[in-house]
C-alpha cells in the first residue's frame, strides 16, 4: 500500500473519499471540498480502490497541501477503501463522502451540529425532511433491503447514505472493528457502534443518484449477503 502524505500536522477534520475509477470526476470533487473546507484545519484522504484508469494522476495532479492519498492495486471493495482512510485519518472529526458527491459537500454543516450530542451523525434519504433524486427501481431496492437491515439495526431509517460524520477516536475504534469490504459495511459500522454503546445522531440530507454510479443492482443483492455475514460474524464473537 502506498501512502502520499502532504497534511498537516494539526487536523481538525478529516475528509475520507473512497475513489474507484473516478478519473472523470475527482477533480471537481476535491475543488468543491477543498474550497468548502478552506480557512479550517483539514486534510482530504482520498482512497484509490485498485483503480485501472487514471484517478491516482488526476489526484496528484491538483497542488492541495492538505491531500493524502492511500493507493494499492488490487480492488478491495468500497467498505474496505473506507477502513483504510478511517484508521490512517488524524482528525478530530471524520467526514465519509462518496466521490460523486451524491450529497452535496455543504451538507456537512447540516451534521457538525449535532456532533456534540453523538459520537457519530448519518445523513439519511429515509427521512421525510429529505430530498431525494433516485432512479425508480433503486428506490424500491433501497426501501426492500432497508426492511431486511431493520430487523439487525432497528430505528435507523437508512444505513447505506455515504455521508457520514464520526467523533474521531469513536471513528478509528468502530473501523478497527470492521470485517465487511462491500457495500455492507455501512450497516456494519452502524452496528458495532451500538454495540459499543455509541451514540448515533440520524439527519435528513439532499442526495442525488449521480450519472455513472458504480453502484449497479446486482450490488443490492450481494450487500443483503454481506448482511447475513454479520449476523454470522456477531455469532461467532467478532465484533467484541
């Protein structure tokens, strides 16, 4: 695994973008983050999942002192991309955002003002104050494997959002935790972090599926899978 490393050393938040095959769009992603971010004490860990086009160039091609990038090359899988930017993060406070930036990057206000009262705050699509652009048929999936992961992580409207905001060290201590390397662990997190008695905060957001989504149905059904694994992992004591 190589690690370039330009932050500096005092961070107050930490930006984690897991990045597969985003060549196309990563550089407009980092602009709007590195602008919406300017003035704090930052870093942007972006996380090349074994990418096989250009992303790690159009990374490092952008002059941002604040930017660490974690590459290798074999792809692991979104969950496990996430893992490695958490548990290399230095900041008081960890943001995950996708690369797309299916929501909007201003939306972290929306949770940093609830941190306080949480060690973590999750956007959710499941909540009626939040707006949200998806395709018919993603919606229906979405909504169908929601009702399977209620019955593991009751109360909680929607595990899946990608922007999700973590009290550093509560952070670093779920990741470490961490077994699932697909889309699953998002609901796994979710559950270690109850299971340490964590408190999770859960706020509306805007989202839009954006064109060129790597999530395809096929990975709706491989992450209810991955939902099984965890009752499976739970049994046999992994998560103590």
């Amino acid at each position: 695994m190589l690690e370039k490393d330009l932050a500096h050393p005092s961070v107050e938040i930490s930006v984690v973008i897991p990045a597969y095959n985003e060549s196309l769009r990563i550089g407009n992603t980092l602009k709007l983050v590195h602008e919406y971010f300017k003035g704090r004490s930052f870093e942007i860990l972006v996380v090349n999942d074994g990418s096989s086009d250009n992303t790690v160039q159009k990374v490092e091609s952008h002059q941002i002192p604040e930017l660490r990038v974690i590459s290798y090359e074999k792809n692991q899988g979104k969950g496990y991309a996430v893992q490695q930017g958490v548990l290399n993060s230095k900041g008081k406070y960890i943001l995950l955002t996708d690369a797309d930036l299916s929501t909007p990057i201003e939306y972290f206000a929306n949770l940093y003002e609830h941190i306080d009262q949480a060690d973590l705050v999750i956007g959710s699509r499941g909540m009626k104050e939040s707006q949200v652009s998806n395709q018919i048929l993603r919606v229906w999936l979405g909504k169908t494997g929601n009702k399977l992961i209620q019955l593991v992580l009751p109360g909680i409207k929607d595990t899946q959002c990608g922007f999700k905001l973590f009290k550093g060290d509560s952070g670093r201590e779920i990741f470490s935790k961490q077994q699932i390397k697909g889309f699953g662990f998002d609901f796994e997190i979710l559950f270690i972090a109850q299971r340490l008695g964590l408190e999770i905060k859960e706020v509306p957001v805007k989202w839009t599926n954006a064109l060129g989504s790597k999530v395809k149905p096929r990975h709706y059904i491989s992450t209810l899978l991955e939902l099984g694994r965890l009752v499976l992992n739970n049994w046999q004591g992994k998560y103590r």
